[in-house]
C-alpha cells in the first residue's frame, strides 16, 4: 500500500548512461518473463477455485512496500491470515500500522474472492488483534464484480490524466468502502487538495532526511525484471514507470538523483493530475481498527478499478508523527489518527507488481 516510488530523477539520462555502457540479459533480466509471472499470478479463478487460488487472490491484496507482510493458516473450513513480523518496516513503520492495515486488505480479497466462488463467511479478529479469521460454508456463488476487479488493481504511480469524476461515481466509492469503525473524507476542491499535497510534501522531505528511512527503503527496491522475478516482493522500478537498471547502476543512481526536491517536484505533479483524495479515518487507533481500515481501503480500490479508475497511495502525512497531527486538524479531529491517504483518478496502467508462491506464505 504505500505510495513510494523510485525516482531515478532525470530518468532518461540515467536510462541513456546505461544504454552507452551496454546492459546484458543477464543484468537486468527480461521484462517479457516478467510480465508472464505477473500474468500467471493474476489468472482468472475460474469456475472451482481451490483453496490455492484463494489465497493467491488475497495476496493481490495493496500493502506496504510491497512486503506482503502475512501468514495464512488453513482448515477445511476456515482460513487464518497471521502477521509475518520478519517483514516489518521499523522505520516507516514503527507501530505496525501499516502491517495490520496490509492485513485487512488481504482479508477483504479473501472475503470478496471466496464469496464469489461459493463460499460465503464472514471475518472476525481475534479478541487480540493478532489473526483474522475467516469462517466459511458451502454457498451459491456471489457478485463477481469486486471479485474479478482483484487481479486488475494496482497502485499505479504515473501522472493521471485530470478529468474529473462524476458526483455518481463518487457515491458509489463511498458506499462501497463502508465499514463500521471507519470514515472516509472525499477531497475534490482543489484548494483542499492543495492543503493535503503541501502535508505530503512535508512528510516526503523529512522522510529523505532520515538515514534509516532510506536503508529501509533501499532493502525493498528492485531496479530490473532480474531481481524482482528473483524476489517476488520489494517496489520494482518498472511498476513504478521509472528506468530499469542493473542492481549495480540502480543504487548509486538512487543516491545521485533521489532528492527531495526531485520526489516532491513528482508528487505534486501527479496529485495536480489526479481527480481527488480519498483520506481513510478509524475511529480508534488499534489493530482491530486497523485492520477495518485495510479493508474499507481495498474494497474502495477494488471498486475504483472495476469502474475504470486508477488510484496510488500517499502515505507521508500519517507516516510522519509531526505531520499527522497537521493532517488531523486540517480535517477538523484533532484527535483522530489519519490512517491512510488514496489518490484516485483517470489513467493508463503500468506493469504489476509480483508476490510471493503461495505456498512460502502457508503454514
């Protein structure tokens, strides 16, 4: 789920840098093989899914960094989605807020995919907040709308294309992710987008500012096909439509050209070409709330791509403490946590990102 991208910054001199040195096959890897893994990954369910395809469907699921932070324990007629704590993110992520957050939207795919193929339940957290548990039964098979829409989202990180969306559809958007403990602030007026995009500005640069935000973040990025097939996990630069490097090029690059100054001159553009924000609240700051947040947030994303809509996140103003405060009063709670920060909008797709086999994540 979360917005970081690498800015390879003057992408086409860095891209150009590598073509004069001359890139082999076995230095990046192939973007066709690439993409073949992403497809497999994100093949239709078919008519009989088995409890595989499943959870492949719920590890399509947004989270953070791409860490896939989860566990998943089956039964015959049951399914627990656990917390992987050696995929913790201290640094961006110091409470786990993010971790459970990943938890949650896993747990909606599962819900949303399992309904679809007959197997109606529902998903209660335990008294604990550590396991979500989902209980089923045999059933007729559900709406398949959300269900099909799983395999299509994705955080795309571009520039979108401006337009603005219909009050209809923005109903539909807040209806959808209606989940008891959760609000859901709407932005479209500029001037309040404006007031949000200066917040995430300010989180982004305190963010490059911080040493072990940026060890952090080196450890989850992989700059070519070679290394993220090898991986299955971490941010690929391709999905994020910068150039793709060999591992050797791609980390000195990142110290050369990932600047503050470059990464906010890049948001700001992409949150002037979006349509709107959408701002995720719980009610209370604890794993059970979280969780509810993660999934009111795939169940909005998930109902974004089944309408043509693209969305990415924009988490620096809830990841940095000072900041979030800010967030929280300009939205009138000073009280509240913000949990989340979504911009949606019109535009093309990029490459998907890849997840791990399904059976490393199974006990």
């Amino acid at each position: 789920m979360n917005r970081r991208t690498l800015l390879i910054g003057a992408g086409s001199a860095i891209a150009g840098a590598g073509a004069g040195i001359g890139l082999a096959a076995h230095d990046i890897g192939s973007m066709e093989a690439y993409a073949a893994e992403a497809a497999r990954q994100r093949a239709p369910l078919g008519t009989s899914p088995d409890l595989a395809d499943l959870l492949r469907y719920a590890t399509l699921a947004a989270n953070s960094h791409n860490t896939q932070p989860w566990r998943f324990r089956t039964a015959p007629r049951s399914i627990h989605i656990l917390p992987d704590l050696t995929r913790r993110t201290p640094a961006v992520d110091p409470d786990d807020h993010h971790l459970f957050v990943s938890l949650g939207c896993a747990a909606e795919n599962l819900k949303i995919a399992a309904h679809a193929s007959g197997r109606p339940g529902e998903l209660v957290v335990e008294s604990d907040g550590n396991a979500i548990r989902y209980a089923f039964r045999s059933g007729t098979p559900g709406a398949a709308a959300l269900a099909a829409a799983i395999s299509r989202r994705q955080s795309t990180r571009a520039v979108y294309d401006g337009r603005s969306i219909a009050p209809a559809t923005l109903s539909r958007l807040a209806a959808a992710s209606d989940i008891p403990g959760v609000s859901l602030i709407l932005l479209t007026e500029r001037a309040r987008i404006d007031q949000v995009r200066d917040l995430v500005l300010a989180g982004n640069s305190a963010q490059i500012a911080d040493p072990a935000f940026m060890r952090e973040l080196r450890q989850w990025l992989r700059f070519n096909p070679r290394s993220a097939l090898a991986a299955r996990d971490g941010l690929f630069s391709a999905a994020s439509g910068n150039p793709i490097l060999p591992t050797w090029l791609g980390r000195p690059a990142l110290d050369c050209f990932f600047t503050a100054k470059a990464e906010n001159d890049k948001y700001a553009r992409q949150i002037a070409s979006s349509a709107g924000l959408a701002i995720f609240v719980g009610d209370r700051a604890d794993k059970d709330h979280w969780i509810r947040v993660g999934r009111a947030c795939q169940r909005f994303a998930l109902t974004a791509t089944s309408l043509g809509l693209k969305h990415a996140f924009l988490n620096q103003p809830v990841e940095v403490a000072g900041v979030r405060s800010e967030l929280a009063k300009l939205l009138g709670a000073p009280d509240s946590r913000p949990d989340l920060v979504m911009r949606f909008g019109y535009g093309r797709a990029l490459p998907y990102s890849l997840r791990r086999p399904v059976k490393a994540i199974v006990e």
